[in-house]
C-alpha cells in the first residue's frame, strides 16, 4: 500500500503575527474558554493583557478577527498533524499517527476545547471556512482508511466525537494530562484493533 494522497488544499494562512498579536490571541483563547466567543468583549480582553481597547483594535480591526487568529493557529497544529500522518501508509499507522497527535493536542488544550468545540459564534465561522473544511476531509480520509462505507464513516465520526468529548468530560477533570493520554491513547487503539 502507497501512502496517504494529500489533498490538494488551500493551505491554512500564514500569516506572522506581532508580539502584540500573540499576546491578545492568547488572552482571548483564556477568554473564549471561560466565557466563550458572544460573553468575551474587547475591553475583556485589552484589560487581561493591560492595554486600551484601542490598542487591541490597533492589532485586530474585529473581534471576528481575533477568533479567526485564535481558530487557524488551532488549525494549523491540525494541518501539520495531518501532514505528517499522510506521509505513513495507508491504514493504521497512518491513523495511529495523527490520532496520536490530536490527542497529544486536545489534551494540552482541555481547558478551551468545550468552548472551542461548541460555541455558535466559532461553530459558524467554520462551517464557512473553505480550509478547515478540506483539513476535516483529509482528517476523515485518514480516520476511515478512504472507506466511504456507513460503518467506517460512523466510526471514523465517533472517534472524532469523543476525542472532544472526553477532554471535558466530569469524569476525567481531575486526571493528570499523561494519564489522560495514555488512556485516551489505548482506549482508540482497542477500538480500531477491532473492526481493522
């Protein structure tokens, strides 16, 4: 078997970004996280980097600008997730490689992903953003194996459903991210091992 074929994408932007952009893209994401998208505000977000709101608009004419920025630096840890799994063999490796790099990321950002995940001002920008778009196809083509199937498609849909979903989940807020991890890790891979 052949390697994964890449897509033919319109890569995310790469666009480089200040100091001072960094600094209000990660005090929104902390924002976002706590208060989502429509409870964040600008002055909430010049106040927890101690600037103005017309230095935060200085860096980013909207707030739909800075969720933009917030959204393709988490996209862009996906396309380089997906890079290299593409360049495995069809199949397993190929899923067990970018599975494991979506967990390593997901859990490192546990705290923001219920929101990420979930927001309707987020969950709109992204069902129109052309790039995130082809990154969920790429993502799936690998979780099925190519397998346009129902039960493929249906696994491949679960798999991607849980990863989100555990990270937020009660039940594992008090685990360590290692642990976290490793157990997420072992549990994708009993689930694989038994309809591969």
């Amino acid at each position: 078997m052949g390697a994964v074929e890449a897509v033919d994408v319109t890569r995310l932007p790469s666009v480089p970004r200040s100091a001072a952009q960094a600094r209000v893209i990660s005090a929104a994401l902390d924002l976002f996280g706590r208060h989502g998208v429509s409870g964040t505000s600008l002055q909430m977000i010049a106040d927890a980097i101690g600037v103005t709101k017309a230095a935060v608009y200085h860096q980013f004419k909207t707030k739909e600008e800075i969720v933009i920025a917030v959204l393709e630096d988490d996209l862009g840890e996906l396309e380089s997730a997906l890079d290299v799994a593409e360049t495995e063999d069809v199949g397993p490796r190929a899923r067990e490689v970018l599975l494991d790099l979506v967990i390593d990321r997901v859990v490192h950002r546990r705290r923001i992903v219920s929101a990420l995940q979930h927001d309707p001002v987020i969950v709109r920008l992204l069902a129109k953003h052309e790039p995130f778009l082809l990154l969920m196809d790429r993502l799936f083509a690998i979780l099925t194996g190519g397998d346009t199937g129902a039960a493929a498609r249906v696994r491949g849909a679960m798999i991607s459903a849980a990863i989100g979903g555990v990270v937020t989940h009660p039940l594992v807020v008090d685990l360590d991210d290692e642990t976290l991890r490793s157990e997420m890790r072992r549990f994708t891979r009993q689930i694989f091992a038994v309809t591969d």
